[in-house]
C-alpha cells in the first residue's frame, strides 16, 4: 500500500473560496479513484489562501481485477442463417480481443445479443494517476475562473506549482504550463521555499516545519481562538466571537496570529453596533466586551505571521481603525443634528424600483400598510408611524457609508430622536429575517413592519411581472415570502396571506401594472405556496403529507403548521392508511359527481330521507359531531379533529360498504351525495386526502 500527495499552489484565493475547495477536491478524487478501480484507505484535504491539497493513504499499487459481460450486437445481425458469425460478430470479437469460440449469447429483455467476458483492471496505480490528477484539477468549480498570460486554462487564481508524490516517486503530469514535481512552497514571508519534499510522507512535516505554513483549519481556527481569548482576558474582557468571521480570518493566515489592539474611549459614544460593523467589516477584527456586556476600547485582529516588531504593526492596525472610527463619529455627530423630517423629504428622490415610484412612495404605502396589520393584530395603532420612518435611514451619511446598518441606524436614530420603543424597534427589525437560518423579530411591531415591507415588495414585483424564474431571482422574492411566512408562524400571528396580498396591491393606487391585479394576486399566493412547501418538506415533513395540508388551504399559515403536524402524527398511526382510502373514496365519488358531472351539491341532507340502517347511521354520526367539531377548530385542536374522522370512519366503512350511493332514485341519489359532500367538505378542511398516496 501507497501513500499519494497532491498539492495544487495558486495565488492568494478568497477565504470564501477555501473549504469549499477542500471538500470538492476530497470528493472528486475519492470518486475518480473508485471509478478506476483503486482501492484505497481515508482521503483527506487541506486548504489555505494559497494552496489546496489532498492526501490518499492506503493506496494500491494496482487496479482492482473485475470480470464483466460485454454485449455486441444483437444475435440476428452477429450470425448468418448457417449459424456462422458475420462481419459485425468477427468485429465485435475483435474489438473485445477474443476467439470466436469465447463469445455466447446473452438474453435481455431487449431480446438475445452477442456477449464476451472480459477481465478490465490490473493497471499501474503509476500510470493511472496523472490523468486522474488532472481531470480532478479541471473539475475543481468556482464562481468565477480566471485565465493568465496566453494560457487557455482557467482556474479560481493562477496555478503557481503542483506536487504530486506517490511515495517517493513523483507523479507526472503537465497542466497550465506547470510539470509535476516534489517542490513546495511555504509561508510567504516566514518560509518561502522552495522546499524538495522527499516523499509523501514527509509533506506535511515539510510544509509546517519549514514552511512555516497551519495546514489543518481547525488548527488555526482553534489557535485563533486560544490566543484570542488569553489576550482579552488580559484587559478583563471578553472577545465577540462571530462564526462567519472566524471562519473567514482562519482562512485567511496560512499562520494565524491574534493581537489585540487598542482605540481611544472617546469612540465608545457611538452605538454598538457602528463600532462592531467598523471592526468587523472594514478590518476584519472583532470586538472585545467586559463583563457587563459594554464595549471596550480594544479589537482582536489576525495577522498572517508573527510580527518581529508588534508594537509597531498594533499601531498601524489601530491607526487603520481610528481612520475608520472618525469617519462614523463625523457620521453620527451629522446625523443626529438631521431632522427625520428632512430625511423623508429626501427619500421622494430615491427611487424605489422603476414604475413602483419612489421611497417615498414605499414609506407611505407601509404607513398604511401597518396600520391596517396593526388593527388586524391588536397592535399600537402607533405602528403606522413605524412605517412611515422606516426608509428615512437609507439618507443618512451613517448608512451611506455603513449600508449593512440600514434598518438598524433607523431605529437607534428613531430613539434618540423622541420616537417611542415600539416604533424604534419595529423600524430595527424591519428587514428580519435576513435569510432561511437568520432570526425573525423579537417584538410584534417589528414582526408586523417585516411582513409589510416584504408584502409590498411582493405586490409591486408581481403586478410588473417580475416574477422569480430558475436560480434567477434579482430581488429576493423568494426570501421575502419565506420570511412573511417564517415570521406569521413564529409569531402565532392570526393572518390571512390573500389579504395581505389585497392590502399591499391597493396601497399602489393608480400604479400601472402589466399583470391584471387579480392575476397578479393568484400567481402570488401559488408563490407562497411553493415557498411553504419548500421549507415544509426542507424540516423533514413527507411530502404527501405537505401536500395534503397545502390542498386544503395555505393562506392562513398559522392553522396551516398546526394542521400539518396533527397531520404528521396521523400518518405515523397504523390505521392511516386505510383511513386515506376511506376518506379518498368520499372525495372521489364528489369530485367526478359534482365537479366532472357538473351535479350542484350544497352538502345539505335530508336525514328522514334515507332508506338503509347506514346511512342513516353515517347521517347522524355527522349531525352529532358537527357541535364537536366545530368547537374543535375553534380551539385549533387539530389532533382532537383528526381523532373525531378516526371516529366517524367505522360509520362511512360501513355506508360504502352497505349503500348503493349511485342509485336509480334521483332523489335518493342527491341526498346521498349530499351526505358524503357534508362529510369531505369537513375532511377538506384538514387534508386534501387525494393528495395522499398510500
């Protein structure tokens, strides 16, 4: 057994880049190796901004032998009327590199055909692994490829080396004008190279050691981590961990290096999040906290080696920060001296989105908006003032410069200018949540502005036909209706997505649209549908059962989630099933009768009408659970409602089972169907049991 090394060099790739690398490349050559037939033990990868390399360990020297029937053409065409075999049967044994006497004929459903067995494997790893090396390094994705100089090759950045080692041997191949070898490079500034790696064992020593380079990313995001917070805990604080940062400083240092600098007090007058958004957007730092949660006057940032001086590269990071830090001060001392009147007389020249007029516009759509959600919900009529203020920020220098803050800024500037907790809050959370895993708004208000200004987004984009196709979706229209979702269900909102549609379509006015509202509305709330399926099915829900709970209505999605779990734990049960077929009876028997056959049901039976002991039975089974039921749903007790169909089924088993429903008697008949149309429009309530398939 082997061990194999490749290692493509490149120019500094973005962080974003780099573990996605790492696992395309593991999963590429793990696929190419079992394709060739190379067995072989774990492949593991690493990757840096500068280099992404992949280990196989345990390899075989050789292919893997295999027998395998090999079919030509069919036997008519492989043998003459004597029995002999013919050109296209000579050939095919040719081909295959066989006697005439090794070929047999195999019988498929197509019908017989001439065969050969024939042993494949047995290469040379050796010979084999260039071609693998490169149709894995062609294969390696990217947003965006680049080419350099007169190559036509492209990759994410130009390829400045490539090592490939089996053992001691190296691999050749020629790709991007480079050939194969045992050279490596390390660390820019700490170890250069080049370094000649004697064997495939010897690579990872080589590039750590003198190198100077952390291959493995957990190693250096564990000593960012372990560094970081040794040296905020010298000043007593804390360090602001955020994920997405780490991950993206960890990727990149080939050798990470925390320091912590430090900037004037003076800054902490600024908000928190201002300060926190200098840090970690512009600098790439994070913030540092005490004990009770303020902010301290000190950052963490990551070199990528170990600095000879690091007083004098701490003051050039701190000198970068304060730059920074006096441009938000300007920013904000400007700001507050800023009437929100000014800002909204300001925003009737930002243009919201083509015909839909301008931010302005928007801002008093949502004023009227919310306050028509407001009184919907039981919210403070004051709301309407949350939505009239929410675009005012998008004017003020702060968000000019800081744009990820809009929505934020609005509601820290809504505070310090004498606007009431709720409306500063709503206007806060106005754009949550930002995507399928980010948090919805904590505060009703803030819910309910979310939802408006998402709807009316919606509406605008709709009614111009703007409407989401493939991966195409320039407007996150797909995230704005998951999000109107996410945040009625999370928020037990009582709220009907077609009147919010309603709503938002007649805060447009005299807009002219290029989709008739009507049109516009119903290709909407097929939008919501899919979204609500996708996020549905996305939790773990079978989709059978999704799709039922879709069937019977969607637009209250509060009752729609409850209805889907109670539907959930139904179809666990070991009768659901032929409860399904029992109830998918009734609706079939209505959907041919009433909808195909154009028969007018109203659902209304006459009970005394009936001649067989069942039906009777099934007619007053239903009056008597009527009451039941619709206290039931009154209470959204979807489970108790799914129990009472499990009551009434023994009732309508013995109705179909006993009861002729399309009899001679016209009369007769009609009240039959009637009976069973009072049954599935109950059932239609909870599940569109069609849907389901059992």
């Amino acid at each position: 057994m082997s061990e194999f090394i490749l290692e493509i060099g490149c120019e500094e790739m973005p962080a974003r880049f780099v573990p996605k690398l790492a696992a395309e490349l593991r999963e590429v050559l793990d696929k190419a190796l079992a394709e060739a037939r190379l067995d072989h033990g774990g492949v593991s990868t690493w990757a840096t901004t500068r280099r992404i390399a992949v280990r196989v360990a345990d390899l075989a020297e050789a292919q893997r032998r295999e027998e395998e029937i090999v079919t030509g053409p069919p036997k008519r065409i492989a043998y003459d009327a004597e029995g002999k075999l013919t050109k296209a049967g000579e050939g095919f044994a040719k081909t295959q590199g066989v006697g005439p006497e090794a070929l047999f004929v195999t019988t498929t459903d197509k019908g017989e055909y001439l065969s050969a067995r024939k042993t494949v494997g047995g290469g040379s790893t050796r010979d084999i692994l260039p071609d693998l090396c490169m149709e894995a390094i062609k294969r390696l994705s990217f947003p965006k490829k680049m080419h350099w100089g007169s190559l036509d090759f492209h990759f994410g950045r130009p390829i400045r080396w490539f090592l490939a080692l089996l053992d001691a041997e190296v691999v050749p191949f020629e790709l991007a004008g480079l050939t194969s070898g045992r050279r490596t490079w390390g660390h820019r500034i700490m170890g250069p190279g080049p370094f000649e790696t004697a064997s495939a064992a010897d690579y990872v020593r080589t590039v750590e050691e003198q190198g100077r380079v952390v291959l493995d990313s957990e190693r250096r995001k564990a000593i960012i981590l372990e560094q970081g917070d040794a040296a905020a805990a010298k000043v007593g604080g804390r360090v602001i961990w955020k994920d997405s940062l780490l991950d993206e400083v960890c990727n990149l240092a080939e050798h990470p290096c925390p320091l912590l600098g430090d900037f004037h007090p003076m800054y902490l007058e600024l908000p928190r999040e201002v300060l926190l958004t200098s840090m970690e957007s512009h600098q790439k730092s994070f913030g540092v906290e005490g004990p009770d949660g303020k902010l301290l006057p000190h950052f963490l940032c990551t070199l990528n080696l170990e600095p000879q001086d690091r007083t004098l590269v701490k003051k050039g990071w701190e000198r970068v920060l304060k730059a920074r830090l006096e441009d938000a001060r300007f920013f904000w001392e400007s700001d507050l001296k800023t009437d929100l009147g000014t800002w909204l007389a300001a925003l009737e020249n930002v243009v919201f989105l083509g015909p839909l007029g301008s931010m302005g516009d928007k801002s008093r759509r949502l004023e009227s908006l919310c306050a028509k959600l407001a009184d919907a919900s039981g919210a403070p009529a004051e709301l309407a003032e949350a939505g009239r203020l929410a675009k005012a920020d998008l004017v003020s220098g702060m968000v000019g410069e800081f744009d990820t803050l809009q929505g934020v800024m609005g509601g820290i500037y809504a505070a310090r200018k004498g606007k009431s907790e709720i409306v500063a809050r709503a206007v806060a959370e106005q754009y949550l949540p930002a995507g399928p895993d980010s948090p919805t708004p904590t505060t009703l208000g803030g819910a309910l502005l979310a939802v408006a200004e998402k709807a009316d987004t919606l509406a605008g984009c709709f009614g111009l036909n703007m409407i989401p196709t493939g991966a195409n979706d320039p407007y996150a229209l797909r995230r704005c209706a998951l999000g109107i979702c996410r945040i009625v269900m999370e928020h037990g909102l009582c709220l009907d997505l077609e009147q919010l549609v309603v709503w938002a379509q007649e805060g447009y006015g005299a807009v002219s649209w290029k989709l008739d509202a009507a049109e516009a509305r119903e290709k909407l709330l097929d939008f919501f549908g899919q979204r609500l399926r996708a996020l549905f099915t996305g939790q773990g829900h079978d989709t059978r059962v999704v799709d039922a709970a879709l069937g019977a209505g969607f637009t209250d999605v509060k009752t729609l989630r409850e209805r889907l779990e109670a539907l959930t734990a139904f179809s666990r049960e070991a009768d659901f099933g032929q409860a399904v077929l029992t109830f998918k009876r009734a609706a079939n028997i209505i959907r041919k009768q009433a909808g195909e056959a154009g028969v007018e049901l109203s659902g209304a039976f006459e009970a005394g009408r009936f001649e067989a002991a069942e039906e009777k039975a099934l007619a007053a089974k239903l009056s008597e659970t009527e009451d039941r039921f619709r206290d039931l749903w009154k209470r959204g007790d979807f489970h108790g409602l799914l129990g009472l169909l499990r009551d009434l089924r023994p009732a309508v088993d013995a109705f179909f089972d006993n009861v002729m429903v399309m009899c001679e008697d016209a009369a007769l008949r009609e009240n039959r169907l009637n009976l069973l149309k009072s049954l599935v429009d109950r059932l239609g309530r909870l599940a569109d049991f069609g849907a389901l398939q059992v």
